[in-house]
C-alpha cells in the first residue's frame, strides 16, 4: 500500500507554539484533479442542501468541471441551511454529483443564507477533526456509514468557544476561526513554502498534532495555509494536550500500521489505518496516492467486522 511511497520531511518552522515540517516524496505525475475553491469559481461545480427542508448530515455535490474534483476531509463548507465540514476526503468524477456525508459546525442556525455553499478559509481545527475522524471510523467499523457523532462535536465547538471567550450567536466553528484569523501573508511569513512540498507535518508544544500529504505541489499549495490556519488556532488553546513523538517517528508508525479498505461514496479507493501511534486515511485514484491524512492515535479501535485488510509497510 505505502510501501513504496518515500516520504521525507525538511527542517521545521516555528510559529508561536506551532511547528510545521514539509513533507516530500517521490512521486509520478499526478492525477490532474480540480480542487473545491478552483471549481466553484468555474460556476459548473455547486454543493447544495438535497432538498428544501435539508438533512444536517448529508449535502448534494454537483460537478460540472470536465475534471475530478476532490474535497478534503475536514474542509470547511458555510452558508445554505448551516455551515458544515466534509467527513472524509472524497473524489467526485468529472460530470457526476454525489451525495456529501458532513457534520453540521454551526448548531444554532437552521435557516437559508444563500442557495450554494461557498467555501471557507479555514478547515476544522485538528483536535476536533481528530475525534470526528475517529468517530467515523468507529462507524464504519461497526458496518455503518461516514458519520460522526453530532452531538460531540457540537459539545466540542461549544467547549472551545467558551475557554476563547468567543460570543457567537449561531455557536458557528466559523467565528472562533474568524477571532484567530492569521492572514495567509503572516503565515507565509513565518511558515514558508518550501519548492517541491506536498504536504506538512504538524506539532503543537511539542505534541503531534497532524499530517496532510497531497498529491502534488499544487494542490499542496491550494490547502496549505488553509488548513495551518487551524492549527495556529489550537496552539491558543492550553487545554488541549498531544502526544509527544518524534517526527522521523511518525512517518515510520505509518509504515507499520494496519490498514482496512473502506467503501467511498466518490470514485478511488480509501484505505483507513491504525495502531497505537497514529491512525488516519489514504485515498488513491488510478493507483496514484491523492490524499493522506494522519493524527495521533486516540485510542486502539476494536477489529472491524470482516472486509478487506492490507499491510501498511
């Protein structure tokens, strides 16, 4: 599966309590896919409620782009009925719609603000989209589906908007986001691109935090402030803790994990991993790695119910 995907990190930059390694690998020409906020600039591409009266945890993806589109697990979707986040990482093929699985991230609003999702500037913050991580997959290996627990992660957003002292009329994700803001020019600033970079690997005080490799520079780029913008939002908050590893530490316990083949509702094919080190996700298109993502490990999952098993080595 990852056995022959070479992945190396470069020296480290330093934000405040944040540290960010850029990842590398070897790679073949990559997939020509069309990222979210590329495509709905396109006008052909919409996300959309399914119906007048909604579900909170699904949405309708339209791609009219001659090309596959791929929306990232944990990316951020605001406007229509409630803003949302996407469950998973998933790849819609070119002139095809699929129906979304999402968790809703803005509990006190269920009315329209626009027909369309647009997309946010930011991702959910790493250590809830860890535990929505985990969740799903407690789901799925349990036989069920893409869904996270709603109720916790609105627990959650609650939780952290009250120790940041953030008023928020709708207990929207969005506005904690919003009083952390750090432009991408300050993050730039402090955490350059580095050429040849396809992904990040994150630390908090010291702690492992997270990891995202893309399937190019491009897209690497197109995510990379986005998503360091949230974790430059939980290095404020000190009641969170990660677990201390080495870096050179986690590409190695990936390595070694045991990974599961899962259904996708898009096309490609999605592999989730685990032990007790790290767990995370690997999504393929063609035979071509697209997407990985990792965080520390919350804690050792029973065994699924029976399904594909590969070897993560």
């Amino acid at each position: 599966m990852l056995e022959n995907v070479n992945l190396t990190l470069g020296a480290p930059a330093i934000m405040g309590r944040l540290a960010t390694y850029p990842v590398f690998r070897e790679q073949d020409a990559a997939p020509d896919l069309i990222e979210l906020d590329e495509a709905l600039a396109t006008g052909k591409t919409s996300i959309t409620e399914v119906s007048e009266s909604g579900q909170v945890p699904v949405l309708v993806v339209k791609n009219g782009c001659d090309r596959d589109l791929i929306l990232y697990d944990g990316e951020e979707l605001v406007g229509a009925k409630q803003n949302r986040i996407a469950n998973m990482t998933v790849i819609v093929g070119a002139g095809s719609e699929l129906h979304l699985p999402v968790s809703c991230v803005e509990r006190g609003r269920w009315s329209w603000k626009g027909r369309h999702f647009k997309s946010s500037d930011s991702f959910m913050y790493p250590s809830l989209r860890r535990n929505k991580f985990s969740q799903v997959s407690d789901s799925l290996d349990a036989g069920a589906s893409f869904a996270a627990d709603q109720s916790r992660i609105w627990e959650d957003i609650g939780g952290k908007a009250r120790r940041m002292n953030v008023q928020s009329s709708t207990e929207a994700m969005q506005d904690i986001t919003r009083k952390f803001h750090v432009s991408d020019q300050e993050l730039a600033e402090q955490i350059p691109e580095v050429p040849g970079q396809v992904g990040y690997l994150a630390f908090i005080r010291g702690g492992l935090a997270g990891m995202d490799v893309f399937a190019s520079t491009r897209l690497c780029r197109s995510k990379l402030y986005k998503l360091l913008r949230s974790y430059y939002l939980d290095s404020f908050d000190r009641s969170l803790r990660f677990p201390p590893v080495e870096a050179s530490q986690v590409l190695l316990q990936i390595q070694k994990a045991r990974c599961r083949a899962v259904q996708s509702p898009g096309i490609g094919d999605e592999y989730r991993f685990h032990n007790d080190c790290v767990e995370g996700a690997v999504t393929y298109l063609d035979g071509q790695l697209v997407h990985l993502t990792a965080f520390p490990a919350r804690r050792r999952r029973r065994e699924p119910n029976p399904g594909r098993r590969s070897r993560v080595s």
